[in-house]
C-alpha cells in the first residue's frame, strides 16, 4: 500500500513536472501490497495485433471528446481551441474523412488541462438533436448541452454547474449509460483532499439525468455514483452493463477500476492496491510510466485503454467481472494517445494528442487513426 499524506493544494509547478497525472514520474517497482496484481507488460500477441488502416483526419488542435452519431459522423472536441468537429468517416478511396466546424462553446476557459473536454450524443438523438459537452469555464466544470441541427451548434444550456475547476486534474469524460443516464468524471483539481469531500463533486463519477439532475437509484441520494478517485479520463461501459474506469495514479500506479455504485476508490489514502476492506482495489496497476491512461472503450470482449505518457494503446481481456492479460501496441509510433472509441463499423477511432503541451509533435499532429483491432 502506498499512503499520501493530505496537502491543501499541488505548487503549479510541482503539478506539472512531477504529480500530474499526465506525465507522473515513473516507477518500475511494485509495492508488496500489490504482488498479486496483474500488471501491464509491451508483449503483443502473434497472430492478432491490431494494425492502423487509415487517418481520419490530420492537423487537430489536441482532440479530446470523441462520439458518433446516428448518421456515422464524428463529433469531437478540441480542448484548447473550443471547436466542435463533426468528421464524416474517410471514403474507401483513402481519402481522410471531411473535418467541418459546426461551433464553438463559449464558455470555454482554457489553460493547462482544462478546456473544452468530453463529449457525449444524447441516445434520442434523432428525436432530441442533444450533444452535451463538459467544459471548464473561468469560474467552475461545468456539463452543458445544446442542439445541433445539420452542421450548426446552438447555443449551450448548462444542465449541471459547481463541479471544481483547476489547472490540471478536471476529468472530463462523459458517457451515457445502458440505462439512459449520463455518467460525468471529475478530477480533484490538484487538491486531494477534495477527493474525500462525499458530498462535493471533486475526485468522483456522477450519473445525472439527462436534464441534470441526481439519476434515480445513485447510492447517496445526491449526483455521486462513486467517490475517492484522482483523475478518471476513461469510462466504459461491457456487455453486461459493467462500468469501468481508466484513472490517473500519482507517483506509483495509474488504475483500471471495475465501478460499483457508492463505493470509496480510496484517493488520497490508497494509490494502486492496499487491501484495505475499506476501499475498492483497482482490477490491474500499471506504472505510471507505462499508462497515464485517458481514453477507455469496450468491444467484443475487451476494453481498449488509450496511454498519454505511456504513448501506447493497452488491450485488457475482460472475463465477467474481471479484467486481466494486458497487451501494449504502438509504442511509441503515434505519440501521446487520448481518446479511443467504438465506430460504427467496429473499428476504433484513436486520437493523439501531441499538441497537448507534453508531447513532441510531428507533421500532422494531432491526428485521428483508424485500427482495425
């Protein structure tokens, strides 16, 4: 078990060289509460390793939220700039897919890691015309949402306001669940002990309705489904129900956590695993050097975890309840990776994110890439 002690606030500088989720200091030791853990190896496994097929599109501004709707297209965000992209999937002639600007969200502060984050198509979407966005204004995080009507954006509606904002650690992610609710991460903003405030919305997964308010059934009668993490950038959703997430560690270990409603992940008390009934034990841990994980999706079988730092993409078996055998791809070839998604056809989308302050650009970052899994 790796214990922490309680600080007020990270010294911006600190944050940004050495406690940040996105480049935390890496560690090849493994403490002894976390021997029976599987962890990460850079294995691939013969006979079945993805391979990117295509790119979508080339010369993004750090792409952060990345969803589809009923008619194939891809809506992304792009944290610094604040635009909204709908991307028409590339043709069979190799040519990249058509990027148009349908909006911009206003109220967008960006600085650091905060910026126009997630984004998530309402599941009435023919019926409704509802995008909803999380997006970090100069005051709070705030989960808007507004219509978009052919390749116009209207204007936003804020559904759920007061979320703490900061420098780095702001979560982001959004995605609707299997039962019609609206699952949103946030970070604790470089303050752990936001992440022990139960009542508060820092360091936590909440599950709203579509309108904003608290989903009927969460377990504290408020908009929390589960408390005690750091820095969740991932959230998917098996096919059973099962919610995962893909959470940033400090200075040891970055989580793959299996989400049950009301439980206490342990942030700032527990990184990676401690046995300690109390808190809930990550699934897998992995060195933050290997990982710094953001984007988490489900297909077939398997979660795939996109790595910042790690620069990789992770393949992770899931068996029921259970998470195991994680492989690593693309070391290295495309850079920091942020976002991956299920495509309608059964492909994943999988973003870089090398314009993000951290990483080493090349000619036509950021992109967007096709693998066939």
């Amino acid at each position: 078990m790796i214990a922490h002690s309680a600080t007020a606030a990270l010294l911006a500088t600190t944050a940004l060289l050495s406690g940040c989720g996105d480049d935390a200091p890496s560690s090849t030791s493994m403490p002894s509460g976390s021997a029976a853990m599987p962890t990460a190896t850079s294995s691939s496994t013969p006979g079945a390793e993805p391979a990117v097929v295509d790119t979508v599109a080339t010369g993004l501004a750090v792409p952060w939220g990345l969803d589809f709707l009923p008619d194939g297209r891809a809506i992304v965000t792009e944290r610094d700039t604040a635009r909204v992209l709908a991307i028409t999937p590339p043709a069979d002639s190799g040519e990249g897919g058509e990027v148009v600007e349908v909006g911009r969200v206003p109220e967008t502060a960006a600085q650091g890691e905060a910026g126009l984050l997630g984004v998530a198509v309402s599941p009435d979407f023919e019926t409704d015309h509802l995008l909803y966005f999380y997006v970090c204004t100069s005051d709070d995080n705030q989960v808007v949402r507004a219509t978009l009507e052919g390749d116009e954006l209207g204007p936003t509606e804020p559904i759920l306001t007061g979320i703490p904002n900061g420098y780095i650690h702001d979560g982001g992610r959004l995605e609707f669940g299997p039962d019609g609710y609206l699952y949103v991460t946030t970070g604790e903003t470089g303050e752990d002990q936001l992440a022990r405030d139960r009542d508060g919305y820092a360091g936590k997964i909440l599950r709203i309705t579509p309108d904003g308010d608290p989903a009927p059934g969460n377990p504290f009668d408020d908009e929390v489904w589960s408390w005690g993490h750091r820095n969740v950038q991932g959230l998917a959703f098996d096919g059973d129900g099962r919610l995962w997430a893909s959470e940033f560690g400090s200075d040891t270990f970055d989580e793959l956590n299996l989400i049950e409603a009301g439980d206490d992940y342990g942030w700032p008390v527990i990184e990676g695993v401690g046995g300690d009934p109390s808190y809930h034990d990550p699934q897998l841990t992995w060195p933050t050097d290997q990982a710094s994980p953001s984007g988490l999706a489900y297909l077939d079988g398997e979660l795939w975890m996109a790595a910042l730092r790690g620069e990789r993409l992770w393949r992770i078996p899931v068996d029921g309840a259970s998470a195991s055998e994680p492989t690593a791809y693309f070391e290295g070839d495309f850079g920091r990776l942020r976002t991956v998604a299920v495509a309608p056809d059964g492909r994943l989308w999988l973003t870089t994110s090398n314009l993000d302050g951290r990483g080493e650009p090349v000619d036509g970052d950021d992109r967007i890439l096709i693998v066939e899994p």
